[in-house]
C-alpha cells in the first residue's frame, strides 16, 4: 500500500487542508473501492491511521481509504465558519478522483467514521443516497436535536451556535432524522447503512431509538 499525507488548496474552506490517503500500490485504481473514513471530535485526519489498523484492513481488502481533515467543525456547512459539508461531501471526492483516478460509480464508493465523523458519515449518505453504496457510523451523533458535547460552559455554548446557528438544528440539513425521511418520501434507494454502538456508551439509546426510525 501507498501511503501519501497531502496538503491540498479547497475552495470550499478557501484555504489549505491536510488530507491522509491509502492507495494499493498494484492494479488499476479507477476499479477499486474508496472508502471515506471520517475522523471525531477530538481527533485529526491522523487518527484513524494512529490508532486502528486501518492500513492493514485496507491493504487485505484493496481498498482506497481518503481520511479528511475538518477540526470540531461536526462535518457541518457552519453558520459561523467554514463550509466543511461541502468540502467532505462534494469537493473532496471529485478532487480524490480526478487526482488519483479513483472510480465515482456509486457501487465502489463508500463513507465512514466514529463518534462525530459517524454523524458525518450518515449526513453525506442521507444527504447524496445516490452517490453511496454504503455507510458504516461507531459510537455515531445520530440525533444533533439534543446537545451532543457539553455546552455547560461559555466556549462549548458559542461553539454550538457556531457551527449550527442560534436555533434548533431540528428539521434542518443537519438533522439525520429529516434527512431520512427525505429519502424516505422522495422514494429514493438507501445505501446500506451499518450502526454500531457500546450498550454502556452514552450515545446509545440514541442509535437504538435512530436504528428503529430507520426500521
């Protein structure tokens, strides 16, 4: 496997951004599956590479893994910052394809990630149903309607309404249960979707609750 750290210019941020890549090094690369792997909250575009063996996972399985990097920015077009949704959702992938020959079928494409980046990784698949042919969320932030990180103080209160804005994000872009029903009632096909979730993580109830609106 090929493992390339970039520092590549987006538009959508309007400024440089570091992005991690893991590429087969034999084979043609416009025929293998992509995965994008999402970071947390409290993590960087290294994390995943630091502390899982993702690499060895993708070098059994021949697959492409782009792993972005979008600080606490919760994979939101920000009201007060940075478009980071569009930038992971839509530049992104037509960047990594035109610049790695990456493939853009929906069938060999697919998005990921843990805690924060679970979240993500299901508003890029509900959000683009047709673009995905599955989502994986760990320990996933499936319902942003309540408060998902501690806003007990003055800092963690102005960060929240940074990134969604003074109101509630109920039945916004940003809620996955509107989301849903969007695909829902738009009779579009669903990619797979695999949750997972601790019975003794405090995100639980949560993903059981979402896994039944789903059902």
């Amino acid at each position: 496997m090929a493992f390339l750290h970039c520092e590549i210019a987006s538009e959508s941020l309007r400024m440089a951004t570091a992005v991690d890549v893991i590429l087969p090094d034999k084979g043609d690369l416009s025929e293998v599956k992509t995965l994008y792997l999402l970071h947390g909250l409290t993590d960087d575009c290294t994390g995943w590479t630091r502390y899982t063996a993702v690499e060895r996972y993708a070098r059994e399985h021949g697959l492409a893994v782009v792993l972005p990097e979008v600080q606490r920015s919760f994979y939101a077009d920000m009201a007060a910052g940075l478009d980071y949704f569009g930038y992971v959702a839509v530049e992104l992938p037509a960047m990594c394809e035109r610049m790695f020959g990456l493939p853009h079928e929906r069938t060999k494409r697919y998005v990921m990630g843990l805690s924060m980046g679970g979240y993500g990784a299901l508003k890029c698949a509900l959000t683009y149903p047709e673009r995905y042919a599955g989502v994986g969320s760990f320990s996933g932030v499936v319902d942003i309607r309540r408060p998902v990180y501690s806003v007990k103080t003055p800092a963690g209160a102005r960060e929240r309404e940074a990134i969604f804005g003074a109101g509630s994000p109920e039945g916004t872009k940003n809620d996955l249960y509107r989301l849903a029903q969007d695909v829902f009632d738009e009779k579009k096909s669903f990619p797979d979707i695999y949750l997972s979730c601790g019975e003794q993580d405090g995100l639980y109830e949560d993903n059981v609750k979402f896994d039944t609106f789903l059902t």
